[in-house]
C-alpha cells in the first residue's frame, strides 16, 4: 500500500439508491435494465420526485415530437435510449465527485453553516420537537438516503429558518426571503397525481408529454435541458431563469441548494421564488391540480380529512370539461382515450399535508403522507357513469352529514358537552369507507338498482355503527337520546326538515 486514501464514491447509475417495492433498493441501470419492476417503493413524496426525476431522463434520451411518437415507442426502446444516454453522461451523477458532485453546489463550501441531513427527512424530529419513537429519533443516513434526500429537497424541501439566508453561489445574487414553501410542497402540501402502468417504465412512458402537447399548453416553454447537463450557476440570473423556464426545470425544480461536506449538510435558498411562483401568482406544474375559484386560484391539497378518493371528482373534472389540469393525467388519458382496447387506468394520487405557522412549514401530529391508487374505467368518458359516480359520492357524503347531526343531537338532548365527539365519529366513518372506494368507482358502471341500493344500505350501516361507538347507551337519559337520535338516511324526512325550517323563516 503506497498510503494513498481512496476517493469516496456514489455512483447513481451502479450503487442502489431507488426504492423498489416487493424488491429493495436498486441503482438507476438496473431499473432501466429489469423491466418487470412494478412500483415505486419509498415514502409518497419519494414517488413523486424519483418519478419526475426518471421522466426528466427520458425526455433528455428520447424526444417524442407527436402522440405517433408517443405510440411507438416501447418500454423496451425507452430502456435503451435511456441507458445509452446515462452512458455518456454517467461523469454526472456521482454523489462524491470532486468537481461535480450530484446535485449539489461545491460553492456553497465555507460560506454556510452547517447542519445534519437529517434536517431534510419530515419524519425526523428537530428542533424542540419530541421524539415519540425510533422512527422520529435522528440517525447516521446511508449514501442512498442521502440521494434521495437532497433529490426531493430540491423541489419539495419546507419553508423555514433552517436554511442558511446569507450563503449564495453567485456573489451578485440578491437573496429573497429564506422562508419560501418548497415548489413541490406549495403551503400546506399539493396534492400530486399522475398515470400508473402496469410497469415503473410504462408509468413514465404514460406520463411523457410530447413536443405538440407542450406546445399547445404552454406555448412559450422549451423542453430545456436536465440540470446534471447545466447546473445553474447563479439564483436569479440567467442560468437560473435558463433553467427554471424549461419543462424540465419545471418538471425537477431547484428552489433549494445543497452541499454535502464531511457528512454535514450545507443549504440554502435556490433558484429565486419569483422564478418559481405559487400557485396564486402563475404557476403551472403537470402533476398538479389547480382551480379557479370565482376569482381566486386554488389547489388541490393533500388532507387527511379529504383523503385522494374523495377528491376524485375534482381531480378528473377533465372528464366533462376542458380543463388542462393535471396535465400528466389529462394529456396522458387524450392519447389512449379513443382505443377500445383499453378499459381502465390507473392514477395515483398523494404527497404530504404539511401546517404552517409564520412562515416555519413542519409535519405536525395532524399531518401525514397521503398515498391512493386506482382503477378508473374508461367508460366514464363515454358514458353517464362519471356522472353517477359523482351522485353516489354526493350521497355517502349526504350520510357523513347525518351522522355528524346525529351525534350532535344526542349530545345536545342531554344539554351535556360535545367533546369533538361528532368530528371523531365522521372521521370513523371515512376511514371504514376509504378502503371500499375502488368498489364505489366500479358502482358507477352498475346498472342493476338493486345492487346500488344494496350498497347504499351497507354504507348507511357502516354509519350507524361510528353513531353508536360515540354515543354511549348506558343511563336511562342516554338511553332516551340514543334511540331519538339515531341516524334517518330516509329523504322524505329531511325534505320536511327543510320545509319545516324555510316555513319559519
């Protein structure tokens, strides 16, 4: 041995790093190479930004200049491009490389303060919050970790304090305020959503979007190029703006900056928030929903009061208007709409609900990852079923309303304190729904009125079961109030609730 230190290395390309469900961690040839790989493994905001990161590869091996582009190509040739291009970049994606490190900003170095990298996982603890068990508790993170850590922080990190306000990487750059939500996150957790194949390589082919689909959506957009090909080089000048207003700079947003150094994390704010604006102010992203909302844009969130599937007629209100949001779902179901040989897509729907408290954006108790599959029949672009759909949603939601009434009654009888019992009780009964919610969606297509009313009554009992768990049955007065209370999902009586109360008025 001459005593010579070997150069630490990470190579993206042959190290595993990509989370693979039923399987591990893989590296990024061996995803292209093994087409069976299914899904994506990894937390929700994993699927999101792996997802854009594998499509920000694709469109930079394959140009697809129309949907006959489109359709021919194979996974197959989408693999081949893509391990051909890798190739000849594979210099790029080294996460130790002395002078371009992956993903990171080596100018950083010396001007930053330092922090641990675990200040990019949500799940784990900082601060002066209280580590409940092991999962929250901070740890030494795997280079693997470290990847996946700094590639969702680009574009999905929070707005807050930690990062370093004053360090830049170009000395004319007039910093704006280190605090800005995450572009991916927006203010308290976009809901994304995007095609699913039967494969991860298909899921990406589904979500391409072509040169003409990019054209008619936003005209004044190129397709740009990756940033391990031209990292910016500055925050708000012309790299940053070179970058930023690409679809790939959209598709993989670089609104933080990041350094890895002797194990510790150097950040700070990234290409400017007036390059990436919010949804309030012009921004527009292929996997998220906006609305407008009389005169007011607004966005899809994730909730979990308002879990994915009771979005759903929201997010696919594309089916019977023409609306151009989310493009990875509206654009992707355009070039396959017309086939009769596909019956169904899939669509993913998640992310993470984050709150927010002046200006500090954090993963509280009432927060978590949001994450939902489904099967949606083709049938509802040709048919009423959309429509009938919509209707049985509109009556489940008719009996989460009657149960909340309900146990607000029995609490009221007895003139006793509600102690967030009715709020408890519905959420009950959205949690016991949510796993019958591809069942609902196959309801739609049923055309025999006895088997929607049989599971309009299954859906009524499951109701009165959340009613009678937060109502207890023991006193006489209790007793009283439980039996007057009792859910009535009968229309005829609210319709004479209602003329009952107009009447007075």
């Amino acid at each position: 041995m001459d005593g010579s230190t070997a150069r630490r290395s990470f190579d993206l390309l042959d190290d595993p790093w990509i989370p693979i469900a039923g399987v591990g961690d893989v590296s990024l040839t061996e995803l292209f190479k093994n087409l069976e790989y299914v899904r994506l493994g990894g937390t929700p905001v994993e699927k999101v930004v792996i997802l854009r990161f594998l499509l920000c590869i694709a469109h930079a091996s394959t140009p697809l200049p129309d949907v006959d582009a489109w359709s021919a190509l194979t996974p197959e040739k989408l693999a081949a491009n893509a391990l051909e291009y890798l190739e000849k970049w594979k210099d790029r994606f080294d996460l130790y490389d002395e002078k371009r490190p992956f993903l990171q900003f080596p100018q950083l170095r010396g001007q930053c303060e330092k922090s641990s990298p675990n200040r990019l996982s949500l799940n784990i603890a900082g601060g002066n919050k209280t580590v409940l068990t092991q999962w929250s508790a901070g740890k030494e993170c795997s280079d693997a970790e470290l990847v996946r850590s700094i590639l969702c922080g680009s574009g999905y990190g929070m707005g807050g304090k930690k990062y370093d306000k004053n360090a830049k990487i170009a000395p004319e750059t007039v910093k704006g305020s280190s605090g800005s939500q995450g572009t991916l996150t927006g203010y308290i957790g976009y809901l994304h959503s995007f095609l699913l194949g039967s494969t991860i390589l298909e899921t990406v082919r589904l979500n391409m979007l072509t040169e003409e689909d990019l054209r008619e959506l936003r005209p004044e957009m190129p397709l740009g190029r990756p940033f391990w090909e031209e990292m910016p080089t500055d925050e708000n000048g012309v790299t940053a703006k070179r970058y930023s207003s690409g679809y790939l700079g959209i598709l993989f947003p670089m609104d933080k900056f990041f350094c890895l150094e002797d194990g510790d994390l150097l950040m700070t704010q990234g290409i400017s928030n007036e390059l990436y604006p919010s949804h309030k102010n012009g921004q527009w992203d292929p996997g998220i929903t906006l609305y407008l909302d009389k005169k007011d844009m607004k966005a899809r969130w994730c909730s979990m009061e308002r879990t994915p599937w009771r979005q759903l007629t929201g997010l696919l209100q594309f089916i019977n208007t023409k609306d151009t949001m989310p493009a990875f779902v509206v654009r992707g179901t355009d070039k396959f709409r017309h086939d009769p040989k596909i019956q169904e897509f899939g669509l993913w729907a998640g992310g993470v609900a984050v709150s927010t408290n002046s200006g500090e954006q954090y993963v509280s108790g009432k927060n978590d990852y949001v994450n939902s599959e489904f099967l949606i029949p083709m049938e509802w672009f040709r048919t009423d079923s959309w429509k009938a759909f919509g209707i049985l949603m509109d009556e489940i939601e008719r009996y989460a309303s009657i149960l909340w009434k309900s146990v607000t009654a029995f609490y009221s009888k007895q003139m006793v304190a509600e102690p967030g019992q009715r709020e408890s009780a519905v959420r009950l009964f959205w949690e016991r729904m949510e796993p019958q919610a591809q069942s609902v969606i196959e309801l739609s297509e049923e055309t025999d009125p006895e088997v929607v009313e049989n599971a309009k009554k299954s859906w009524q009992k499951l109701a009165v079961s959340c009613y009678r768990e937060f109502c207890p049955c023991v006193t006489p007065r209790q007793m009283q109030a439980y039996v007057q209370c009792m859910p009535n999902f009968s229309e005829k009586k609210e319709t004479k609730e209602k003329k009952k109360k107009e009447g007075k008025k």
